[in-house]
C-alpha cells in the first residue's frame, strides 16, 4: 500500500509516527518508525476484524506497542535464528527467562488467530484435544505446541496459572514436547520450606535453558534480567500515574487494554516495551497538559474499572464509550507492574521465588483472599472508579470462584456498585449479519443497565 491509497486518518497518523524516535530491541537492534507503520498495515489488512473497532489513530506512540504485539512470532524467530533461545511462557517468571539470554512467547499470536483472524475452527478442535472445560486461547496453544507451529525450545508452565488438562494432554500423548513445570506452593507466604521449595525449582528451570543455549547462566545475568524488567514495570507505574492524573483520561480504553497487554511481556522483550513506554509516556504527558481528549471519549466518562483475566473485546470497549464510559484496569495486568519490583541484588532465584510467594497480588495459589482484597481496594483507590465489572469465564480456574466475594468486599469498603459477567468460551462477541464482529445482546443490556446506574449515581 503507497500514500497515496492511505485513508487520511491513516496519512495523518504516518506524518506524526515519523516524528518519534524508533523502538530499541533487547539484542541491540532498532526498529524504524517507517518500519513500525509499514508493518502495522500489513496486520490491518492481513486479519478479517482487526480493522472493525474504532482506533485512536491519533496516538502516534500506541502505533508502537500494536508493532510489538503483532510481530512476537517473527522476532523471535530472528532470535532463534541468531542462537536465542526461545520459550513459550505461561505468564511464568520471564525476570529468569530473559537473564538466561532467552526470549519468550506469549498466549497473544494464539488468540490473535482465534479472535482477529476469526480462526474459530481451531478454538473448537483445541476443545476436542483437550477438554471443552478449558480457558478459551489454551487449547489453540495446546494444539500449535503438538504441531511445531510455536518456534521453541521449552515450554514453562506454573500451577495455578494456567490449564491443567491442556497440559496434561500434552504430556500424556506427546511426551517429545519439551515442557517444564513449576509448582508453586499453595498460601507459601511467609514459610521458609515454601520459598526454598520454588527457588530449588526455579534453579533447575534456569540450568534447563542453560542446556539449551550451551553455557550456564551465571547469577550476575539474573540479576540483569531482573533489572531490566523492573525498570520496564516501573515505566508502567509512571503510564498509570498519568492515566489517572486527568478527569479525562489521555488515552481510550482499547489503547490501554493494548499497552498493558504488551507490558505482561508477551512482546518478549523488556527493552522495547520500556523504550515504547517512555515514548507513549511523553505523548501522554504533552495531552494531559494541553487538556487534548481521545476522539473516542467523551469529557469526565464514566470511569469502570475491570477485575479479573479476561480482557474484554474491542466492541464493548467501542460499546462503553459511545455510553460515556472507559474501561480502566484491567487488575491481571496491573497486579504485574503494582506489586513491587524483584530484589535485584540478594540470590535471584529466591528473590524471584519471593515475589510470586509474597508481593504479586493476582496469584491464587499464592496468596489468599484477604491479601489480593487489600491490594485491589489500593488499587481502586488509585484509578477512582465510578463501578467495578468482574469478567470471568466458564473453564479458568483463576476467578469464577473468587469474583462474588472480591465484588461483595469492594461494596462493602467503598460503596461502589460492582457487576460480575459469566462469559462462554469466547467472549462477549458475535458476528453479525455483515460479517463483523458485535457485541452479544445479553452482555450489550446487562451493561447497558449497569452504566445507567453509575450515571445516576454521578448525577446524585
């Protein structure tokens, strides 16, 4: 596609890319603002809906993050390529995975290809290898693992933070994948045999990749690779503070929903999303000073901030704001970057072993109930939402659960109205007659009511 086929919004936007600095890679390699445009057009046109919500294609360093997300699979195939390591990670310990030289791959090229290709045959195929009582994305990973179509060398999955029988499968009938797993001890805070139990099996996992790439990986580069991402999490505290620093925030929920799901390190690499934070930062910084509002949301929305894993689709984040509204959070992503940095000097493996034992608030097998209710009425008080909306899914052991107690909590400490919303495999959307994708009836009037009481509370 040349300029001259460009839309203007998209013209516009190229003109305002070209004025920032390029994305630093971890390997020390940059990727030009001509490339990140070039390569996002290629993902607007190359995914049946990626195109359907309405973007803010006013924000120019945005445009950075979406690069990194659509291009996980190919950079870390360069980074095999160049004798890297490369895991697959189930949200699991990427501080240790990235100080062993290694780069990881998340969840996201999956359910890319689940929810923006509308590859739904995949989904329902993943359901029959595993079981149709599994998190939505896990069964497609199951089944790009079994076919060699993920580009890795090991996969690492922990307990309580991802399915059981698609790994279960997995093991029982294709033992020649490479998987490692960690057991995390239930309610370990606080218990020495705990912590040394999780640092002994976070050792073994490291010296596993040690195998891979050839050398054994010393503490010293630990300690770098939690440097790197505490810095890059301390860079996410810094976007969340300018977030809430403005009545309107500077940026609309889809836009955020992306740069929070780039920063659980599903992009691989620390480096970039640090380097692409910085940048987004100072574009924020620049709108809250000039007052400069989303074309997407209107002044002083409703604020609903949302609890949980499921990351709500592009149409109901398109859906809120044309009510007023903006989704804040989500909490899975902001228990990532408001927990505390890693001990970055004492014995890596037990500092890593630590924080997942006794600062991550969003870890269930973890910490209890008491402890996660605690961290998320701080963390409602630090984004001041006008309600709170719990997604969970049929299949995730992580929230069904927990959700009617955490909501009952937050009633009762800050008298905010909370909604729950049970969703099916995958969520809340459906394709409509011409083909796009629409928010499903049910969750469109469940909250549409639900907004309809925030307002006339805000009234009030």
């Amino acid at each position: 596609m040349n300029n001259t086929e460009l839309p203007p919004y998209l013209d516009e936007l190229r003109e305002r890319l070209l004025k920032t600095g390029p994305l630093k890679l971890m390997d020390g390699s940059e990727v030009s603002p001509v490339e990140i445009f070039e390569t996002n057009l290629k993902s607007l046109i190359g995914y049946t809906h990626y195109g359907d919500p309405p973007f803010d294609y006013t924000l120019a360093n945005a445009f950075k993050h979406r690069y990194l997300q659509m291009t996980i699979m190919e950079r870390a195939k360069k980074m095999k390529e160049k004798g890297m390591p490369v895991l697959f990670s189930f949200w699991a310990f990427p501080d240790l995975i990235i100080g062993s030289g290694a780069t990881l791959i998340g969840p996201v090229p999956c359910g890319n290809e689940i929810s923006l290709a509308d590859n739904r045959s995949l989904k329902e195929e993943g359901h029959r290898f595993t079981s149709f009582e599994s998190c939505p994305m896990e069964p497609a990973i199951a089944l790009y693992l079994r076919d060699g179509k993920l580009p890795v060398d090991l996969t690492v999955y922990m307990t309580g933070m991802a399915d059981v029988p698609c790994i279960l499968n997995l093991l029982r009938r294709y033992p020649a994948i490479s998987l490692f797993c960690v057991c995390i001890p239930y309610n370990g805070k606080g218990k020495p045999w705990a912590l040394e139990y999780l640092a002994d099996q976070l050792h073994t996992f490291v010296q596993k990749i040690g195998e891979i790439r050839g050398s054994k990986v010393t503490d010293e580069e630990l300690r770098n690779g939690i440097r790197m991402m505490n810095q890059m999490r301390r860079s996410y505290v810094e976007y969340i503070d300018i977030f809430n620093s403005a009545e309107t925030p500077p940026i609309a929920g889809l836009e955020n929903s992306l740069v929070k799901s780039v920063g659980s390190v599903e992009a691989g690499d620390p480096v970039a999303i640090r380097c692409a934070n910085e940048q987004l930062n100072e574009e924020l910084r620049e709108r809250v000073k000039k007052g400069i509002i989303p074309p997407t949301l209107k002044e002083r929305p409703l604020r609903i901030y949302v609890c949980g894993l499921i990351i709500v689709s592009p149409p109901v984040h398109s859906f809120i704001e044309s009510q007023g509204g903006i989704l804040l959070g989500p909490e899975c992503f902001d228990a990532d970057f408001l927990s505390g940095d890693v001990d970055e000097k004492g014995d890596p493996y037990e500092a890593v072993a630590r924080w997942w034992l006794e600062q991550r608030s969003w870890s269930s097998p973890c910490r209890d109930l008491e402890e996660r209710t605690e961290w998320l009425i701080k963390t409602l008080r630090r984004y001041n939402p006008d309600g709170v909306i719990w997604t969970s899914i049929w299949g995730c052991q992580m929230e069904p659960p927990y959700a009617r107690y955490l909501a009952d909590k937050v009633e009762e400490k800050l008298g905010m109205p909370t909604m729950l919303i049970d969703q099916d495999d995958i969520p809340d959307v459906e394709i409509g007659e011409d083909g796009r994708f629409r928010m499903k009836g049910d969750h469109r009037t469940r909250i549409e009511g639900f907004m309809e009481i925030l307002h006339a509370r805000r009234e009030k």
